[in-house]
C-alpha cells in the first residue's frame, strides 16, 4: 500500500518515488503458545497498529473461551527491524464466589 510520494534530489534531479506505509508484525502467545507473524501489516502509524491489536486481542476473547479458570492473552508488535514497540495483553479470569 502506498501512503503518498517521497521527494528524492540527487542534487541535479528530484526523482519522485512512492513512500510505502510502515509494516508492522503482530506476535501472539495463548498461554505462553506463541505464534509470530512473518508477514506483517501496513498502517500509516503506529497508533493504527496499536488500535488493530487492541481489535484482535477482542475477537481472540470472543473466539476463544477459558478452557479453565483462566487464559491469558498478549499481542507484541514489532516494526521492520524486529524491533518490539507495544505489548498489549487481554487476561480472562474465572472465579467462584460462594
């Protein structure tokens, strides 16, 4: 995906090139299963990203019930350096009260 043009001067010419959205890659551990995603995802910011993991840790909740008293979730995401910018992490508790 494409996010605007890019001016590049080489002194005597400006080429214009497409800039490209950052990627960003969405790790995810069940219970300390981890999964790690070699594909990633483009978003124009890293505030973007943060939203779509905060949308998945919710659909994952929805999808996949406790099997016990409890499960934990977290979604790391990752930049194109392998580098880790957000750990977000949704934790489903169980308890009896009598």
């Amino acid at each position: 995906m494409i996010l605007g043009l890019l001016w590049v001067s080489d002194g005597d010419q400006t080429l214009r090139l497409p800039a490209r959205m950052p990627r960003f890659y969405f790790d995810i551990s069940d219970d300390g299963r981890a999964e790690r995603d070699h594909e990633g995802l483009e978003f124009d910011s890293l505030d973007k990203a943060r939203e779509q993991a905060i949308k998945t840790l919710g659909e994952i909740a929805r999808d996949e019930l406790p099997d016990g008293n409890g499960r934990e979730f977290k979604i790391t995401i990752r930049d194109q350096h392998g580098k880790s910018l957000i750990l977000a992490s949704l934790t489903l508790r169980v308890e009896r009260l009598d």
